[in-house]
C-alpha cells in the first residue's frame, strides 16, 4: 500500500512538473529492456501491464499520457516516458479496433511497433495504455508480474495502475 501510495505521489509530481502541450514529444524505445547490470542472462520472456480506459475518458479535446513504472527487479531506476500527445475529434472516421498507448506513442497493435502517423483519435474508439518489459528470464518475469507497478498519467488529472499480465514469450 506504501509503494502504492509513493507510486502514486511520483505521478502527481509528474504531472505537475510536466511539460507544456505545445513540446514535442521524443520517441521512445517500443518496450523496456532489463537493466545491462542483471545477473541473469537475457531471455526470451516478456511481461506487459495494461489498462482498459472506460469509453468517454478522453473528451474531444488535445490530450497527453506519459507512464511512470516501479520495477527493481529489472531497473534499478523508474521506468519512465515523454509526454505524448494526441487529439480526439469527430472529424475522424470511428474504427472498432483499440488504439494503444504505448512508450514511443500511440500503435494500432499491442505489441509490434506499428507507430500511427495520425494522432487524431474518434471519441467512439477503445483506447488501452500498456507496456512491456521484454528480454527477460522466465523468473524474473514471474517476478515482475508480481512485483512491480506502472501507472499511466494523462492530461492534468488523471492517473491508473496498469494491470500486469501473465509471463509469455513474445
């Protein structure tokens, strides 16, 4: 509950430090490697957190989400992110599939970097935050399912705890 808590304090200091909307935001890489210093080898396992924003959570409106992670296990550091921005409007065609948002920014695919050039949004599409730690051993990513916590930041406000999945093999 105290992780929790701090997890949570890091983020409201995130977001009120955070940069102006008008920055432009740097790519990031499209998944969080261990940290180089591991004693364990690199592996082929991989761990991601997620979460499903209800519908209506952006209005139409430019926003920005950034994530903030706690995982020692693989980084000895927070696992943090830019600021990326996009827009909702209803000048878009709705589209069924989710828009995810990611570290390097906003991917029509859950796990392969299929970065979109269009950040404009319809208000009707399903959006889910979610990141990944990828090279793992199969333990510590049983580890870091259990352990670690990331939260996504959007806007001024809002914040959630990503929800980590099960260990797989991407």
């Amino acid at each position: 509950m105290r992780r929790a808590l701090l997890l949570l304090l890091c983020a409201w200091v995130l977001t009120s430090c955070g940069a102006p909307p008008t920055e432009i935001p740097t790519p990031l890489p499209t998944a969080v490697p261990p940290a180089e210093d591991r004693s364990q080898q690199t592996g082929t396992w991989a761990v991601s957190f997620r979460y499903d924003f209800p519908p209506g959570t952006f209005g139409l409106s430019e926003h920005r989400y950034a994530f903030l992670a706690q995982c020692p296990i693989v980084s000895g550091e927070d696992i943090t992110s830019d600021w990326h921005y996009f827009e909702v409007t209803d000048e878009v065609l709705p589209q069924p599939e989710p828009l995810y948002l990611r570290l390097h920014g906003l991917s029509a695919d859950a796990f392969n970097p299929s970065a979109i050039a269009n950040d404009q949004i319809h208000p009707d599409r399903p959006i889910v935050a979610i990141m990944h730690l990828v090279g793992l051993t199969q333990h510590v990513a049983e580890m870091a399912s259990e352990s670690c916590e990331a939260v996504i930041l959007w806007d001024d406000v809002g914040r959630a705890i990503l929800i980590p999945g099960e260990p797989f093999q991407p």
